[in-house]
C-alpha cells in the first residue's frame, strides 16, 4: 500500500512536470508565431500577450492619464508611461543598457535628445519597416503628401507634429506691437534689462531661440542680445512665463505658448509676436517625434502603439491633449487649436526641428553662447 501511495506520487509529480513543460512550449510556439506577425490581427494578439508598453513621452498630466487609457481600452495592453525631462531619462537609459538591461519600448519627445543623443548611440530601431496600417501608409491622409520622418535615413524618426511658434512675447503694459517693425527692434536701447531668456547654452528653447537669432543676425546679433541687452536668464521654462504675466520683463522668449494664448483670452496684457523682416516666423514639432528602441522588450506592443499613435484615432487623442498641430490632415484641428498655431500655406517657415539646424546650427551656436557668456 505504501509503494503504491509513493507510486501515485510519483505519476502525480510527473504529470504536473509534463503539464508545466507543455504550457512552456505552447508559449514559445506562440511567441514564435507572433513574432513574424503578418497581420494587424495577429500583431495585436501578440501585444495581448506581452501584456504591456513602456513609453517615454512629456511631462504632461493630460497625457499621461489619457493616452494610457484610450490605449488600454482599444488593445487591452497597459501603458508604462514614463513621464518626465528627456535628458534624465536618457541617463538611466545609458545605465542600464551598460548592464545589459532593456528596459523601454518607445519614446515621443522633442528632436534635441532624439537626434544628439539616441540616434548618434545607436539606442533605435529602423521605425519606418513596423509602420503597417494601410491609413498609415496612405500618404494621400499626410499634410505633405507622405509620411514625414525626420531623420537623415528617413527610417527612425516620424514627426507627429508642426506648429508655428512665436518669435517672442510681450506684456503690452511695458511694450506694445508696434514696438517691433522688424527683428533687429529687439536690439534697441530701450530694451536693455528688460528682456527675458531661457538659458541659451543649454539644450531646449533657450539654444533653439540663440540658434534662431544666430541664423537671422550671426555672431552680432548673439553678442547684441545675450550680452549688450543684458538679459535675465534662467533654465526654468515656468518661470519665463511668469516674468512675462507679471511685467517683471515686458518681452521674454520661450515661453509656454499655449498657456500664454489661454491667459490673453481671458485678458491678461500679453501677446505673441510672430514673424517679423529679419526674423522669420518658424516651426517646430514640439514633443512630437517619435521613435523606437532597438531591442524593445514588447517588440509587437511597441509596434501595435507605434501604427495606433500615428492613425488618425491615436494622433487626434495625441493632438488635443497636447494642443499640438497633427501632420495628419485628416483630422480637425481647428475644433481644438487656435488658427494662429497652425502653418499657413506659402508661408516660408524655419524649421527649428530640422535635422541639421538641430544637430549643426544649434549646437555650434550653443558651445559658442558658452564661450561668449564665459560658462
């Protein structure tokens, strides 16, 4: 009785060592079977099965609750959102790649970190081959007639986004409009003390704006600004805005636009100053490029995101929450954006988010604030 006892112990440990090896290899068959996906569907259930995406995108309380949730409820995958500054989550990136751990999908951010950091270290997958929804590739629903990737190889980076952005801004309480006939006006005496900045050797709004009056007015027009105007300078995007709100500088750069629009609705004495002779009006995508990590650890789920944010459902959620101009034109952004965001047709714009003003222009005019400011 007892070696039959042992017995059925023993068939009984067997049974459940076959059924766990079993259900491991009806894993890896599935896994398998996923990973050479040929169809939307099949993509999609292989996300299911990964369970999850980690994303990198901004620090903003709207999207980081929204985008999780409608993307959630339309693929039952969960959203890792990692909001916060890019240039952090580089850092921790750079750690644990150096001890082999991979850790993050995808990321939606600005070009400065994707185009001087992740592309140049080689963290990204071609995203251009993952591209498969028949809207996506349709580019008769693209602004431009085709998808708008942003990269040399115009294989890694999509754009998202294109929105016109101020030249500067003004408390009409300390300068008016027609203060400025052209770029050069910034120059004035009177304006000496009285003018705002972002930090301009940093990577951000503050180089992007030094690299907007390097490209209008060279190496004079850097020393005319930056060091005869004697302007405030802070790395605080929040702060610009509220020197501006409160008059304590009547003109600052790089502030946040669309709060700045929402304030002067409501009355507030401030206005946007957009292009002007000398210093043309310009364009950027904001936090609007996208991308994909080589060696994503949820390779389909990564995918599945990466075509919905660029559908119309996804860019249209994307778009309102963050107020951003989609490169979609098959959405209605003027139900949710003021006209004055969005590129005017034979306009001529600078593109501050193009490949080589960022890598290039900016940066040489960056390291040269540096020199100039003794940093």
């Amino acid at each position: 009785m007892e070696a039959q006892i042992r017995r059925v112990a023993i068939d009984s440990g067997a049974w459940a060592i076959t059924k766990r090896l079993m259900l491991m290899i009806a894993l890896i068959c599935a896994s398998a079977a996923y990973a050479t996906a040929d169809t939307w569907d099949e993509l999609v259930a292989a996300a299911k099965l990964e369970g999850r995406v980690v994303v990198i995108g901004p620090p903003d309380p709207q999207v980081r609750v929204e985008l999780p949730a409608a993307f959630k409820k339309r693929f039952g995958v969960t959203v890792d959102y990692l909001g916060g500054r890019t240039n952090e989550q580089v850092a921790k990136l750079r750690a644990e790649r150096g001890s082999g751990l991979y850790t993050t999908d995808v990321v939606v951010a600005g070009v400065g970190t994707i185009a001087t950091s992740l592309y140049p270290e080689k963290m990204l997958a071609p995203i251009k081959p993952v591209l498969v929804l028949p809207e996506v590739l349709d580019g008769s629903k693209w602004k431009r007639g085709a998808l708008w990737f942003g990269d040399p190889e115009e294989q890694y980076v999509l754009r998202l986004s294109n929105a016109v952005q101020p030249s500067f801004y003004i408390n009409t309480n300390g300068a008016k409009p027609g203060d400025f006939k052209s770029g050069r006006d910034l120059f004035d005496a009177r304006w000496k003390g009285k003018i705002g900045v972002q930090d301009p050797t940093t990577l951000g709004s503050g180089a992007t704006f030094a690299a907007r009056i390097f490209t209008a007015f060279g190496d004079d027009g850097l020393k005319a600004l930056y060091i005869d105007q004697k302007p405030a300078m802070t790395r605080d995007a929040r702060q610009v805005t509220d020197w501006l709100l409160r008059g304590t500088y009547p003109i600052v750069m790089s502030a946040d636009q669309d709060e700045v629009e929402k304030l002067r609705a409501e009355g507030m004495p401030i206005q946007s100053i957009f292009g002007l002779p000398g210093l043309p009006a310009s364009v950027s995508a904001e936090f609007g490029m996208l991308a994909l990590f080589d060696k994503a650890p949820h390779p389909n789920a990564a995918k599945v995101f990466i075509n919905w944010i660029a559908s119309r459902e996804g860019m249209e959620l994307w778009a309102r929450a963050r107020n951003e101009v989609p490169t979609r034109n098959d959405i209605d952004e003027l139900s949710f954006l003021g006209e004055s965001k969005i590129p005017k047709p034979g306009v001529d714009y600078l593109d501050t988010y193009d490949w080589d003003f960022t890598v290039n222009v900016r940066e040489k005019v960056r390291l040269r604030m540096k020199e100039m400011l003794g940093r």
